[in-house]
C-alpha cells in the first residue's frame, strides 16, 4: 500500500491532472449530467403526480435510471482517460526518459493506470450526494448500492486496463481512443446481439419455450455490463434470465471472473510491451 | 567501460546499423559524428536499452545493454535527440519526479536538487514551471535530469541542436565541467567543431558503419595522403606550373593568379624534397603551406570516400 503512494508515476499523474483545468471542469460536467438526469426526473415526475410525492417504486425507477447514467458515463469517460496514458506520452516525447530510467515497466503502468481510476473514482464520490438523493423517497437499501458501487468500480478497472493496453501497443492516442472505444461497443453491443441470438436459437420450435442450458446465451448475458446493472437492480430481471438460459450461475460471479481477467491479461499484455524485450536478440 | 560488438540493427532490407565495434574507455569523452540518418541516435538508442538490437552486443561497465537492461538503465543518464517536458512541473519537481523514479530517497533528493540547478546554472528557474523555461534551458533542466542518480556513462544525442550560439557556448561548459568530474560522456553530433574541442575521440559514422575512429588529430592525419598545398609565386607562374605537373605526387593543380593551389600525396620527407627542388629550379616561391583542414572537410572527405566506395 505504502509503494502504491511511493509510486513516483502516480505522484507526477496526481500533480499533472489536478494543475490541469479539464479535471475540474471535468468533475463540474459529470455532477451537472448527474443532476439534470436526478432533478429532471424529480421535476418530471411530480409535475405528473397528483398527489404530490415520490413513492418507493418511483424512487427505485430513479435509482435505476441513476445506475445506468452513472454506467454510461463510466463506459464513455474511462476510456478517453486511460487511451492515451502510454501513447500521450509517446506523443509529448517524454516516454523515451521515462523508459530509462530505474522504474520497472509495472511501476509506470500501475501508476498511470492508478492515477485515472482513482480520478474516476472521485468523480463516483462527487456523484454520491445526488445519488444518496434516492434514500429520501425509500425502495433502496445501502446494501444494493454497495453493490453496484463495487460492480461499477469492476467495470472500470477492466476498462481501463483495455485503455491502458492499447495505449501501450498502438502508438497514437487517436487509434488507441478509438479501438477502446469499439472495444466498450464490443462489450455492451455486441455481447447483447449475441445474448438475443443464442436466446432465440436455444427456443424450441413452436413452443418457445427454452429446453436445453444455454452455455452461449448465459456466457453473452454474463459478460454484459447493462445485463449485469438489470439484474442487480431488480432479483425478477435475474429469474428471467435464469429462465432463458436455463443455467443458474450467478451473472455477477460470472462478471467478476471474468472482467477480473480482462483486466489481468490486458495489464500484463501492458506491462510486457511497454519496453523492447531485449531477451530476443540473436 | 563501453564495448560494443558486432551492432547491427536492420529494419526490413535497410541496415540502420552494420556490425558496428567500438571499444571507449573510463571517463573518455566520446564525439560520435555523422550525417542525419547515419547510425548515430540508433546506436545510443540500443545502448539506452529503448531499442533492440537485430545481431550484436554492447556492455557498460561489464554489464550487457541486452541481456542486465534494468542495471544497465541505473549506469547511464540518456538525453534524446528530442524530448519533451512535464510542463505542468516545476524545475525542481521535475527533477524530483526523475530522482524518485531512481529510488533515490526523498531527504537525498533535497540536497541534490539545488547542487544539480546550480551545475546547470538554473538556480533562479528553481520554482517556474518547465513550460515557461526557454529551449536552452529546457536542455540544460534535461541534462540535469541525467545527472540526478550520478550515472557513470553519460549518453547525449545532439545535446546542442537547436540552440543559440550563446546556449551552446552554455552548454559546452557544463560538458566541460562533466567531463572533469570523471563521467565517460558519448556525445553525438553531425556538426564536427562541435565535439572537436571537448572530445578526447572521435568516431565518425556512416550509413551505419563506423569509418574512423580515434583521436581528433589521429583522424586528421588520416588525410594526411589528401594533403592540400598552396603555394604563392612573386611571378613566373607557368614555368612553377610546369614544375610541379613534372611531380608525381603532385594532382589537380589549380591557378588563382599567382597562387597555385594542388592535391599531394607525397610523405613529409618527399614535400620537404619538392620544396628543396623548387627552390635549387628558382621557382619565386613566397609561401609553400599545407592546407589546414578544419574538422568540417576531414569529416567530408572521409564521408566522401566512403560514398564512392
């Protein structure tokens, strides 16, 4: 823990991004889409209401929505922080010193990784008084936001290991923004198209109705982080799911593996290619 | 302390480098000089470990740059042909940041900062940020930077390029001061007079072969085969013509009223002779001198050579 603030990387990282305008600004614009979705809702809703509150299923529909706010920013601001950590400083021409000196290749990337997840990890506190907006009105428990706390900071992390990935292997931040990006088009789209299609294919006939397990739809869902979100916000959304793909693993241990993994592989692949492997001289 | 053997980079069918060899000694100060594009920056980029070598090996101070790269890195303070800068730093914190990438610890740090700011006469840009800083002094704060865990190998590519002459003038006497204390300095360059005043060798490369190599004078005698004469004559300028064409050292004479100018090939021992014949013939000689040849010409005659080779 104590090297993790020793990190001279993350130290530079943290006096960069704070000297920068765009991180606060950065914050300002997060917390305003935040509270445009939170209070448009609150204003939408009691202009409809009669009576003139918020009950606990609406609260719940606003936690709901708030969640995949909160997701969609993640999945749209993680990349553009760790897709250009490696290859900016390709850019800036400041890799090459940083490459000589005594710091090992997993000290750099943990530090520039570190920095951007725990910036966005502010941005998730800042956003924890609006979000706390929901416990007025009833219908959540802590225990729920706990959670998807937890699951959203999975999201991130695997995220931006896939950033910081192909910011080390593609030498422009502008390719390495855009193959992170299609690379969270890949996960949320992609995987969701697959989820349908191996749904419909494990139907049965006339009947409609699911026989067999469904390995590929489960695996399609699984790996889905909006799939993911649903279930977690509402236990009917995982019955149905365990209905259809007739395979009753747990989505968020499935998720867990398997994020944990994507951001194992894309760390290391990070770490391996930061520097020239000098071993393979003839 | 550096040894270099058989480095060959090669990039497709095109040899960046070509079994380059080259052997420098502790606390010599090396000039490695060539054109753009020659092997140089690709030789100090294998010896920095930021690039692989295609066949070959280079070892400082016993430790091979392919296979000890991470004891390597802690030998040698690199400087890039062209580098940027944290602006967002300050000068000191940006030699803090680089001092605590080499682990050195943060009270050591304190003490080092001001003595390295001082050595590279930045002092008073302690607390500005790098961004405001000029370009000498941006080179100057980046040779500070090499410094910062006392390296024993300095690695410098075109450590002047890109500066006014009174930035350069600056930074030769910092190098100077280096060179006091004892470092081993690689310095590249493709202006020659350059590296000529500081450099204790030279080695001069070409579409990434090494084609001379030694001291400064020892190179300049390699022309001594190429040698120019001028000779002045108070008159009879065709009968010295004649003279001289008669010799069979004597090449490519050219006549500027009553100068003659000519390649000779002769030894010492051979031009005193043609001056004693000249003078016994009553050639109205007033002057007979060798050409002095600045580093500029050495460099492009040896280049040359190798070019129609």
């Amino acid at each position: 823990m104590k090297s993790m603030f020793t990190n001279p990387v993350l130290i530079k990282e943290f006096k960069l991004r704070f000297r920068a305008f765009k991180s606060f600004s950065g914050i300002m614009f997060y917390l305003l889409a935040l509270s445009i979705f939170v209070f448009g809702f609150i204003f939408v809703l009691m202009d409809f209401n009669i009576s003139g509150f918020i009950s606990s299923e609406e609260s719940v529909m606003l936690f709901s929505l708030l969640t995949y706010v909160q997701l969609a920013l993640i999945l749209f601001i993680t990349p553009g922080m760790t897709a250009g950590s490696i290859s900016s400083e390709r850019e800036k021409q400041t890799l090459n010193i940083l490459l000589t000196t005594a710091q090992s290749s997993f000290q750099i990337i943990f530090g520039k990784m570190s920095s951007s997840i725990v910036f966005l990890m502010l941005l998730l506190i800042a956003g924890l008084p609006i979000y706390s907006l929901v416990f007025l009105f009833g219908g959540v428990s802590p225990s729920q936001l706990i959670v998807i706390f937890a699951f959203l900071i999975v999201t991130m992390l695997a995220v931006g290991s896939i950033g910081v990935m192909f910011s080390t292997l593609l030498r422009k931040t502008i390719i390495s923004m855009i193959a992170t990006y299609g690379s969270m088009l890949v996960l949320t789209g992609v995987t969701a198209f697959f989820f349908l299609i191996s749904m419909e294919m494990n139907r049965s006939g006339m009947t409609g109705v699911t026989s067999s397990p469904s390995i590929f739809a489960h695996f399609w869902g699984t790996i889905n982080p909006i799939a993911l979100m649903m279930t977690l916000i509402d236990p009917l959304m995982l019955d149905s799911f365990y209905e259809v793909t007739n395979i009753h693993f747990p989505i968020w241990a499935g998720y867990l593996i398997f994020y944990s993994l994507v951001t194992i592989v894309c760390l290391l692949i990070a770490v391996k290619r930061l520097r020239v492997n000098m071993k393979k001289v003839k | 302390m550096i040894e270099i053997k058989g480095l060959t980079k090669k990039y497709g069918s095109f040899y960046a480098l070509q079994g380059l060899n080259l052997s420098i000694g502790e606390g010599t100060v090396f000039g490695f000089v060539g054109a753009n594009g020659a092997g140089k920056s690709t030789t100090f980029s294998i010896l920095s470990t930021l690039l692989q070598p295609t066949a070959g090996d280079a070892w400082i101070n016993g430790k091979s740059v392919t296979k000890n790269p991470e004891d390597i890195r802690k030998l040698i303070g690199y400087m890039p042909d062209f580098f940027g800068v944290y602006d967002q730093l300050k000068a000191d914190e940006y030699l803090d940041f680089f001092g605590s990438s080499y682990g050195i610890p943060a009270a050591e740090r304190a003490k080092l900062i001001p003595q390295l700011l001082e050595l590279v006469n930045l002092t008073h840009k302690r607390y500005e940020y790098v961004d405001v800083l000029s370009r000498g002094m941006k080179q100057r704060l980046c040779l500070a930077r090499t410094l910062i865990h006392d390296p024993k190998v300095l690695i410098l590519d075109e450590p002047a390029s890109g500066l006014d002459p009174r930035a350069r003038i600056e930074m030769r006497d910092i190098l100077k001061q280096l060179k006091s204390m004892g470092k081993t300095i690689l310095i590249s360059s493709h202006i020659l007079p350059e590296l000529a005043e500081m450099c204790d060798e030279i080695g001069v490369i070409d579409s990434g072969k090494l084609i001379a190599h030694g001291s400064v004078s020892a190179i300049q005698t390699q022309l001594q085969g190429e040698k120019v004469i001028t000779v002045k004559l108070r008159e009879t300028v065709d009968k010295a013509v004649k003279f001289f064409e008669e010799d069979p050292f004597v090449t490519g004479i050219e006549v500027n009223e009553q100068q003659l100018t000519f390649q000779y090939r002769g030894s010492d021992e051979e031009q005193m002779a043609l001056l004693k014949k000249a003078v016994l013939a009553n050639i109205p000689i007033t002057s007979f001198a060798e050409e002095e040849k600045d580093l500029e010409d050495v460099f492009m005659a040896i280049t040359k050579g190798v070019d129609e080779a």
